[in-house]
C-alpha cells in the first residue's frame, strides 16, 4: 500500500483567538485518531497541528491509501439453532447468513466451537482495509464536531455551520488531491497566505510542503507554537535592546499569537505625563485593549514604552508605530480622565451608592456585606492583636471603589483603585494596604496579605462570603461554583497556614455567622458542612503540594482547629513514620480504636487496684510515665518529639496484647482494661489519628 504525508486544512476567516490553541490541537489530534482507527496510519504516526488566524490544519505522516485487509470473525448462532439433526444449515442460519451477505457454499467452513456452556457457529472472513478518499471527509467532519466550540455560525445559501466562515478546503496525501466535501466545500490544493503579504492564491505541490510553501509564499507561520516563540524571542531582544523588562506577559503572549501571521515586533512611546496615573491602569489599559507589551525598568516602574507586535513586516515602519501612538492616546486619556474624576470624591463618601447594589438577592446589599465585614474584620484583628480601628476603617472602605468610574471600566482593578484612591483620601498605609490586599490570594500562587490589619479583612471577605452562601443553602456542587467558594475556602486556608495565624477555623466561622441577621442562615447543619468543605479542600491544597495521603489523613482526621499548626503536625507524623516503632503502634492503634468502637458506654479512669496482670501493670506505669512529657511537648507545639516519646510505648503495648485479654468475662477487669486502653489512646492520637498510618 502507498504511504505518503496527509494534510488537511481549513481556510476561515479569523478565529477567536483565545480559544484558536485548544482548536487547533483539537482539530489535528481528532484527525490523527481517525486515521489510526480505521488502519489508515500506524499506532505511533507522528502528526503537527497548525492554527493561526484564519486557518486550522493538521499533517500526518506514513498515512497509507488503504488499509490492509483483515481477517475478522463473528458469531453466527449456537449450533442447536443452526444445524438440523442431520447437520444441515436450518432455514434460520440460512436467513443470516443471506442478510450478511455470506454465500451458501460457504456453510461447510464455518467453525464450531464452545460460547460460554453452549457450542456456537463462528464465521471468518477477510475484510478489504478503508480507502483513505472513501472516509476522510467523514473523519474531517468528525474532528469538526469534536471542537470545543461554544456558538457556531451559519454563512452563504449551504447549510454549514462552524464558528467562523470557512473558504477552502485542502486535503492532499502527498501529491494528490484527497476527493471529498466537507462543510459544502470540495477539497482541492489550493489556500491563502498572509492578507497583504502573499501573492495570492497559492497552489500546495504536496503535504510535505505546506508549511515551507506557506512561509516562504504565503509570508505565514502556520505553526501556533513556533509563531508564539518568534514572537518572544523579538519581544525579549528588543526589551534588552530598550534596556527594559517586559514584566508578567505569558497570557498576552498567547492571545497576540494567535492574532498575527505574520508577528514583527516595533517600539512604541507615549507622553510622560500619563506616568502620573496609576501604572495598573496604564499596564491594563495597553494590555487589554491594545494589545501592547508594556516596557518596566529595573525596579518594575512602568516606563513609557511599549512594544507592538504587527502582523505587517515593511522597510518604514513609522506609520505602523505612529499609528499605534494614535490609538493608544485616548485611551490613556481616558485612563487619566477617570482616575482625575474618581478623586473628587473620598471613598466613605460613595458608601451609600452601595446600598441598590444587590450582593445576593437573599443575603442583602453589598452595604449590609460590608457593615458585616467591618464587624468581622474588627474581631479577628482583636483576636490577632492587630491594629483593630484600621481593620474596620479598611473594612468599611474596601467595596467603595466598586463604584468608581475606574473600577467600572476596569473590573480588576477593584481593589488596587481603592488603595490609591484611599491614599489620596489621607487614609492611612495601613488602612489603604489593606483595602488592595483584601482579595488576596486572587488565584494558586498568589501573594497573601502583608500584616495582621489586611489579613483580618481578607479573612473576613472570604469568611462572610462561604459562611453566607452555604448558610442559605448554597453549595458548590460538581463542577458548578458560581460564586468562587472554593476560591474563598482555600485563601482563607492558606492565609492560616502560611502566614501563619493562630485562629481557630470553628470560632471564624462562628464569627461570621453571627454577622448575618438572625434566621437568615436556615440551611440545618451549614457550619459543620463548611468545615467538612474546608477540610476536603485542605487535604486536596496538601496533596498538591506533595505530601503523602495517609500521613494527611492521619492529622486531617483529628479535625484540628488551628490550620496553622497543620503543616508541624505533618512534619512531625513524618518522622514518626519513619521510626522503626511507628508500624507495630500504628497497627495497635487501630486494634485499639477498633475494640473501643465496640464497647458499651464510657470507659472512665483505669484503677490502679483492678489490674491483675503484669503486662497491664507495665503499660499503666508506661502512661503515667509519659503522660506529662506528651502533654508539655504538645502544648509548647513540639509534636515531632511528642510522637518519639509516645514510640517508646512499642514494647508495653506489644506485651500487653500478648498477655492480656482485654474483653475479660468479669466486668469489672474489662472495663478497666478498656479504660486503661482508652486512656492509651487519647495519648496516642493528640497529635494524629496513629491508626490512620496501619495499611
């Protein structure tokens, strides 16, 4: 059979670019698979995906152009249905064999054989192999459908829909036109360059040759991530060449990628005095709308440079870049005009502008939110010892610039606006700090507030929002988190742990819900839901950072109220586990935890004068030995040495389940022995649950 490259592609008009990526994998990887199922190309072929503006491709490499016959057997009947007493075919065999389009002759060749406890009738036969130009119109469609694409268009008087106008169609397997049709287009070998650059129309001589054609013709790079690190290696050059830093720039990177075909980057400048608005609204403005890369000095000051990246390569670039001068003005103006407004009038000013605004239609305004937060934010910074007047102040302050001209342009600006525009109020640092830093962490990764003023108003931003929704019954559920609440759960964890901040998870909680207006939070039980939600998604944030599940488990199962002090807690379980006592504790842990599940009622105080055996006698001297050490080491929040005191048990422990019976007939020796192990157990497990660790 004839092996040769395939290439198919699709000719569009542009694409949305921030989903042209994933359609561009997509779209080659469904193809690949499509080939490969029907024995067109082998398990391992080598395939490249291409997607730029206005168009999607794939080329898959050793495609044959038909597959090789195959022998495939099915079942036929059991042959108690198939054969009369004479072994003849029944008219029922007969039937299907005639509606599978087997010949009568070929009866005598079937294959008799056991199916399960019955003998059936198995018939083999050799299927020719797919044509490639029978089914890779089929297989393009295939791909097409399987595009994660949210809206498809309708275009011309056919009936075809994709999300964008499709032109043309090209399949090609090496030199030869691949027949078919496909989204009403007949396949050919002819595509499009560049808009302005290409010749025109431009012929494809074969597979192989559609990207050098295309880039040496059509003056396009077809290959989405050879374009993006074309466009970075130009971006980082000419930033070394300004003597300037591009700053954070990835996901810019990405969208202008997939806006180009052809990128060349050139250098921008805007006037000095627009430096004197805040850079974020600068960096936003020229990002977001402009797609310009804005120039950062040393210490991360905006400078007023900016790089463009054109999809135009010419000898005089000067119109390109004073016209993207031109463009970038006004709307730097308008930056300054807003930013200029907005401070005309103080933050505590806007307030009352808050009272329309619905936060939840159930849970009040976003005014009733922050006089809730103001309270919050007051007890968590006393608990803290923090400056508690700021805390409130910031509180109070943090959701008036929701209502800012700025923030109403820029929505995530919220926050970094408040700061300045606290600052220009004559708040103190404190109180604007704490205002941006209220939304931190934004996202994985993200910095935590700096101070115990802006983490007692993070904690209760998140605090009343998770406290609120799932007291009114709102709960994440699957993939459905319309209100970030799980977001919200793992900033408040990570706030706790990684500051850290000595707070008990169950008080916070019950801080916030005292906020709302009593018999608002109707959902039964929604306290002890949030932890248990809380709880799952810390033992998750741990996972991903690497620590072992069992060793989560077994501090995570104790529920402990200080988050805080989780990460001593897994330390310490970790170098438990590795003392060669920790399996055979472990082990008697939770025959320990498993005995006292059965017993009746509560154990109480093991007496010295009931035991009898020297092994329990041993063990009880071992407790009251340790005892105090354990206590101090965990109340001065040493537990690693806490844990390698409590291995010195082994021996005791041991002795005592190969000497004693514990569930003795007379009652009271059980019940003594039970409390004796009871009393173990409560030592044992202060820092973790031990047992958790017994495979």
């Amino acid at each position: 059979m004839t092996s040769a490259t395939l290439l198919v592609e699709l000719l569009t008009e542009e694409l949305p670019p921030k989903a042209l990526p994933r359609l561009g994998e997509t779209f080659a990887g469904k193809i690949a698979e499509g080939l490969k199922a029907k024995g067109l190309a082998p398990a391992d072929a080598a395939f490249r995906a291409f997607a730029s503006p206005r168009r999607l491709a794939v080329t898959v490499a050793n495609v044959a152009a038909e597959a090789a016959a195959k022998e495939v057997t099915e079942k036929l009947m059991p042959v108690s249905v198939a054969l009369d007493a004479d072994g003849r075919p029944t008219p029922a065999l007969l039937k299907k064999m005639e509606a599978k389009g087997i010949a009568a002759e070929a009866a005598a060749g079937f294959e008799r054989r056991m199916d399960g406890k019955a003998e059936a009738l198995f018939h083999t036969a050799t299927v020719p192999g797919a044509k490639l130009a029978d089914v890779l119109s089929a297989i393009v469609q295939d791909a097409i459908k399987a595009l994660p694409i949210p809206k498809v268009m309708h275009w011309g008087d056919g009936d075809a829909t994709f999300v964008r106008p499709v032109h043309k169609l090209t399949m090609l397997h090496g030199a030869e036109v691949v027949p078919g049709r496909v989204l009403d287009l007949d396949s050919g070998r002819t595509t499009r360059g560049h808009r302005f650059m290409s010749r025109g129309d431009i012929d494809i001589a074969t597979a192989d040759a559609y990207e050098p054609t295309l880039l040496a013709e059509g003056k396009v790079i077809p290959s989405f991530a050879e374009r993006r690190d074309d466009i970075e290696r130009q971006l980082l050059a000419e930033a070394a060449k300004q003597g300037a830093l591009l700053g954070e720039y990835a996901d810019l990177l990405d969208e202008v990628a997939a806006l180009v075909e052809h990128p060349t980057v050139y250098v921008g400048e805007f006037e000095s005095e627009f430096l004197a608005v805040p850079q974020e609204c600068l960096i936003l403005t020229m990002r977001a709308n402009q797609k310009y890369f804005p120039l950062f000095d040393g210490t991360g000051k905006l400078l007023n440079r900016f790089l463009i990246v054109s999809n135009m390569r010419v000898a005089d670039p000067s119109n390109i870049i004073g016209g993207n001068a031109r463009v970038v003005r006004p709307r730097l103006s308008d930056a300054r005009f807003f930013f200029e407004q907005d401070k005309k009038q103080p933050l505590a000013a806007r307030l009352p502008r808050l009272a329309p605004v619905v936060y939840h239609n159930k849970l009040g305004s976003v005014l009733e939110r922050v006089e809730r937060l103001e309270a919050l934010a007051g007890a968590i910074a006393a608990q803290l010892k923090a400056d508690v007047t700021a805390a409130k102040r910031a509180a109070r302050l943090a959701k008036a610039d929701l209502v800012t001209d700025m923030v109403g342009e820029f929505p995530e600006l919220q926050g970094i606006m408040g700061r300045y525009y606290a600052l220009a109020d004559g708040e103190g640092e404190v109180v604007a700090d704490a205002i941006q830093a209220h939304y931190q962490p934004r996202f994985a990764g993200d910095a935590l507030p700096a101070g115990n003023a802006a983490a007692a108003v993070a904690l209760a931003d998140k605090l009343d929002a998770l406290v609120g929704f799932f007291g009114i019954g709102m709960v994440p559920t699957g993939d459905r988190d319309p209100f970030a609440l799980r977001r919200a759960a793992l900033g408040v964890l990570r706030i706790l742990m990684e500051t850290p901040l000595p707070l008990e998870l169950p008080r916070l909680i019950e801080l916030a819900a005292a906020g709302f207006k009593p018999g608002l939070l109707g959902a039964e039980g929604f306290a002890a839901q949030l932890q248990d939600f809380m709880f799952e998604r810390l033992k998750n944030l741990l996972r991903e950072r690497g620590r072992d599940g069992a060793v989560i488990d077994a501090v995570l199962a104790l529920r402990p109220a200080r988050i805080d002090l989780v990460p001593a807690k897994l330390a310490a379980v970790e170098a438990f586990r590795a003392l060669p006592e920790a399996e055979a504790l472990a082990a008697a842990n939770k025959r320990i935890v498993n005995i006292l599940k059965k017993a009746e009622g509560e154990p109480g105080e093991p007496d010295i004068a009931l035991l009898q055996e020297e092994a329990e006698k041993a063990l009880f001297l071992r407790v009251v030995e340790v005892a105090p050490l354990v206590r101090s080491h965990v109340a001065n929040e040493d537990y690693t040495e806490a844990l390698r005191v409590l291995a010195g048990l082994r021996g005791a422990v041991d002795q005592f389940f190969e000497d004693v019976m514990v569930m003795a007939e007379e009652p009271l020796t059980r019940q003594n022995r039970l409390a004796l192990l009871a009393q173990l157990a409560g030592l044992m497990n202060q820092v973790a649950d031990i047992s958790r660790l017994s495979a």
